[in-house]
C-alpha cells in the first residue's frame, strides 16, 4: 500500500540511505572495526532494524510485492546475526542480551525501548505475512524471536 503522505523522491532519497547505512555498517562489522563484544551487539541490532525499515520503506513506497518479499525474507539472516554476537558476549553480559531479544518490558538498548522491539518484530510479521512468505521461513522467524509455535500466522 502505498503511503501517498511522502514524496517518490523521499522514498528514493530514504531508500538510498538505508541500504548505504546497511551495506557500510555490515562491511565495518565484518572488517572487525568494533572490539568489545557489546559493541558488536550494538551494530548487529542497528543492521536489524535498518533491514526492518528496509522492508517497510519498500511496502510503504508501493514497491512490488515479489521485491518487498525479497526484502522481508532478508532480515532473518541479521537478526541471526544479532543472536550470534549476543551468544559471544561474556558469561557476566549474557543478562544484558535480553535488552535486544526479547519483546516487551521496560529495558533501554542502544538508546531505544524495548517498546521499539516489538514494533518492529510485528512491522517484520506482517510483511512476513503480506507477502506470502513461505511457512518454513515464518516457523525460522518464530524460532530465532522466541516463539515455538505458530499463532495465526498460516
């Protein structure tokens, strides 16, 4: 649905931006450019959440739905990666990881809600949705979010 509230070129001119901000921020985190583990959690969630807005951008600028599912189906990857850098962190950080994992309460994580969290995972859901994303892909979203089962999502 296109969002007729914004300009063609905000869209472009945004879309531009984030897969910059993607792309540059995912070669520094390859590169080995953050040293703590924390830092790496950090970076692993922002690439998440520009993924996310990747596919919503995408939804939003009235793109076909074959390309905002390829868009939607490529953030399962980056939110694996988020939980690869939170299994590194230390032993006495591991608490700390439930910030960036887990849906709801009232914990701040790289100076965002944990209410921010949740939008965005309902945001990723209803493309996954939307977009007739196969159900083996939805089943790996549930997993890597925390839920085990299905829950109308069929």
């Amino acid at each position: 649905m296109r969002d007729t509230r914004r300009s063609n070129d905000y869209f472009e001119a945004f879309l531009v931006d984030i897969e910059v901000g993607i792309k540059e921020t995912q070669e520094a985190l390859d590169a080995g450019n953050f040293t703590t583990p924390s830092e790496r959690v950090n970076v692993a969630q922002r690439i998440y959440q520009l993924a996310i807005m990747r596919a919503v951008a995408h939804y939003s600028y009235g793109a076909h739905l074959g390309d905002v599912k390829r868009y939607t189906e490529a953030i399962l990857p980056y939110r694996k990666q988020l939980t690869h850098y939170c299994d590194k962190l230390p032993a006495n950080h591991q608490i700390y990881r439930y910030a960036f994992e887990k849906l709801g309460g009232q914990i701040d994580a790289v100076g965002s809600p944990n209410i921010n969290r949740y939008i965005y995972t309902l945001w990723w859901l209803a493309l996954l949705q939307a977009c007739d994303v196969a159900q083996a892909h939805i089943q790996e979203v549930l997993d890597v979010i925390g839920e085990t089962r299905q829950r109308h999502l069929t």
